[in-house]
C-alpha cells in the first residue's frame, strides 16, 4: 500500500447509511427517553379525565 496523495478513499452508499444510523442512534438517545416520559404522563394525564367523564352521569 502506498501513501500517494493523489488516492481517494471512497465510502459506498451502504457504509454511510450504516454511518448515519450509528450518528442517529448514538446522538439521540436522551432525546428518545425524554419523549417516553412525556407521552407516559400524558397517558397517565388521560386515564384521569376518562375515568372522570365516565364517573358523570
């Protein structure tokens, strides 16, 4: 293997898919468990008022 500076690398489509996966995965894994915890108090925000509009005659 030489060290030309004239050589490229070049990436193929499939090893920056794989790239960008690993960059969305690793980078919003905060962000996910944030979103969990929103949606579970909102859950749990919506079973009180069901089970208010059920108790009213």
């Amino acid at each position: 293997m030489s060290d030309a500076p004239d050589q490229k690398v070049s990436l193929g489509c499939g090893t920056l898919i794989v790239i960008g996966l690993i960059v969305l995965f690793l980078g919003n894994a905060n962000d996910t468990k944030d979103v969990e915890r929103k949606l579970d108090a909102m859950n749990k925000k919506l079973e009180r008022i069901e089970k208010r509009l059920e108790s009213r005659p």
